[in-house]
C-alpha cells in the first residue's frame, strides 16, 4: 500500500537552531514528491517540487533533498516567521491517473 | 489576483441539513480536486475533476457529490451531512494532475461541523 510518513509530529526550535524534517515514502512508482507549508487558517502553500535521488532544492533557509525512500526538509537558522506545518506529499500513478499522497504533516514552531 | 475561492469559511450545521461548499478559481485550471484534513491523517482527496463535465471519485467519496458544470467552479455537495464529517475541507487546482511543474494551488478552507 501506498504510504508516506512525515515525523516527527511536532518540533520545537529556538531561533537559530538548524533541524531537519523527515518525509518516508513506500509507493509503487515515484513521479515526484512536493513539499507545501500551511498557515494556521490557511491551505497548504507549494515550495518544492523534487523529481529523482540526489535532487535538491533550495528557497531561503530551507533546502529539500531526496533519496530514494526519504526527503528531508532542512531548516538553517530559523526564524520565528517559519513556524507553520509543513506537508509532504508524493505523486504516483494509480488507477490511471496521477495520484497525490500527502503525509500528515510536522507542525514546526519556532521561538525568539 | 490568482486564488482558490471556497465559500463559507465557517460552517455549522445539523445532521441530514443539504449543504453546499462552493469553490472557484480564475486562473483557467483544467484539474480541481476536494480533500479533507483531519488531525493526524493529513489530507485525503474526496472527489477530482480533470476538465468540465469530468470528474470521478478519490479515496473518501462516500457521503459527498460533486458537478463541474463550468471551468472555474467546483462545489462540493453534502446531501444529508453526518457529524464524522465533521473536518476541515480544502479546494484545490492546477494545470494538470498537481504534478510536476504544476503543483496545486489550494483555497483556505472551509471548516464544517455537523452536530
């Protein structure tokens, strides 16, 4: 079955203090898998997308990578500003069509 | 401005009361999608649509409707609602499946209860 698990659930930081955030995956066939951050009261927003292992993206502080079964969302140096939850969701083909997974999420708070 | 437009963004209802939540888009999406988001599940896809007239079901039909009738519309229809739909509901488009160079663009949410 398809699956993808984000952890951990919740996460801490003070300012400054660098950390990672872990997306697993077990799916059938990887077309791509999508990084989103949600805003309390607000839907998900797009950051990432990563295609194949060894990708990486970068925007600001942070910087996706991929392998072939985990993504990793790495925080340099955080700020208050990126406390939101950030979801990870993979693409696959299924029943016909391309199919989104998302995991449930780690909610990241970050504090002065 | 491009967005997702769901109306209402609050709603309270009783079990069996007809619903409707609307949503819209201006940015000439072929592809919308409805999920919910529960705490701990993350989001599940209820129904998607790839063009006007097209839609088909996703992993958590049961209990809703849906129609596209018009590009830029896609409401979401609870015929006879029950509280364990109860949850927060996001709308969704994109050029294409919300893949690749095209990821979703969501609306910000209607939260439902159902007493």
């Amino acid at each position: 079955e398809d699956q993808v698990t984000q952890s951990p659930e919740a996460l801490r930081l003070q300012e400054g203090e660098s950390s990672s955030l872990n997306c697993s995956y077990t799916v059938s066939g990887l077309r791509g898998l999508f990084w989103y951050r949600q805003d309390p009261g607000k839907g998900p927003e797009f950051l990432f997308t990563l295609y194949s292992a060894g990708e990486e993206k970068e925007k600001e502080r942070l910087k996706a990578t991929l392998t072939k079964k985990e993504s990793f969302l790495h925080i340099t140096a955080p700020k208050p500003e990126d406390s939101a939850t950030y979801l990870c969701a993979v693409q696959t083909f299924s029943g016909g069509y391309n199919k989104l997974i998302f995991g449930a999420g780690t909610r990241l708070a970050v504090h002065p | 401005e491009a967005q997702v437009t769901q109306n209402p963004r609050y709603l309270i209802t009783v079990t069996g009361k007809k619903l409707t939540v609307t949503c819209s888009q201006n940015m000439n999406h072929e592809y919308m999608s409805w999920y919910r988001q529960d705490p701990g599940l993350g989001l599940r896809q209820i129904y998607y649509s790839m063009n006007v007239e097209v839609t088909d079901k996703g992993d958590v039909p049961e209990g809703y409707k849906v129609s596209r009738k018009e590009k830029r519309n896609f409401p979401l229809i609870l015929e006879s609602p029950s509280p364990n739909q109860t949850s927060l509901y996001f709308c969704a488009s994109s050029f294409l499946e919300g893949g690749g160079d095209s990821p979703l663009h969501f609306g910000n949410g209607t939260r439902l209860t159902v007493t």
